[in-house]
C-alpha cells in the first residue's frame, strides 16, 4: 500500500469552512461599521451646517446686516432685529450675519431634523454648540459636531467634527 503524505480534499475543506466561520464571526469586532457610520452622518451634518451658514452670510450681506450683532431670518430675507439683544420672534437669530449657535437656529438653516440629531448648547463667548445622533455621544465627548458662532463681524463661525469616540 501506498501512504501519501499531505491533507486530503476533506480535511482541506473542513480548514477552509471553519476559518471562513471565524472569519465572519471576528471581522465585525475589527470592522467598526456603526462608527463609520455614525462618523459619516456627522460629516454630512458638518457640510449641510457649513453650506447653509454660508448662504445665510450671503442673504445678510445683501441685507446690509452682516455687522450685526443681532438679525433675524424670516423666511427667505434676513431682518434687522427689533431691540438688541433680544432674541428674534422665530427663534433664527443671525449673529453677525452668521446663524447663532441656538438649536432652533441650526435646524431651521441646516434642515437638520429633532428626530436625527440631538443639540447641546454649551455657555461661552461665542457660544458654542454641539450636535449628535444621540444624547450619549454629546456627554462622551467623543462623537459631535461643534459650531462656534460668529465672535464678531471679521470673525466667522468654526466648525469642528469630533469623531474619536464614534
């Protein structure tokens, strides 16, 4: 009788099954996807804060108001604010033609939804806030976008992306 030395076809396809089953089972402690995933929406919520903000430096430059410490959006036209420093009526304040870090005044400009994005407005001068997907991203420190306001009319806003602790 002949005795070969090596693995049979069996024995290599029983190799190949289990690593392929370890394979799928480890690959997701090593593959971060909700991470990316919660990274990539708060970069897709920093350009849509950056691009809107913009366009409503633009609308307050047309307006004459871009040196104000505070207008108002209403509607499509920015506003010379009735009594200063009062907030404006709609809750979009303008500060120096730029939107104020206030909740109300990021959605509105952004369109980004109560339902998708959690907002936390930290004191300051400028004020700051920050906006997650969830509550615990912002008390993590980790998983966030930051938009300072506006600290005069040569200063604009600032946006940071923190995505560490995604």
């Amino acid at each position: 009788m002949k005795h070969s030395k090596g693995f049979t076809l069996v024995e290599l396809i029983i190799v190949i099954v289990i690593l392929g089953i370890l394979a799928v089972t480890a690959a997701p402690r090593f593959l971060n996807f909700s991470g990316d995933a919660k990274a990539s929406v708060l970069q897709g919520a920093d350009g849509a804060v950056k691009s809107a903000s913009s366009l409503v430096y633009g609308k307050a430059v047309i307006a004459g108001q871009q040196g104000a410490a505070l207008s108002c959006l209403d509607g499509n036209a920015v506003i010379a604010a009735a009594g200063s420093p009062a907030a404006c009526a709609s809750g979009e304040d303008i500060v120096f033609g730029y939107p104020a870090a206030d909740a109300d005044a990021i959605r509105a400009v952004a369109d980004l939804k109560a339902e998708d994005f959690v907002f936390n407005t930290a004191t300051g001068t400028p004020a700051v806030i920050r906006i997650a997907q969830t509550t615990a991203d912002l008390e993590d420190d980790g998983c966030y976008v930051e938009y300072t306001q506006a600290a005069d009319a040569n200063t604009p806003f600032t946006t940071d992306v923190e995505t560490t602790g995604c």
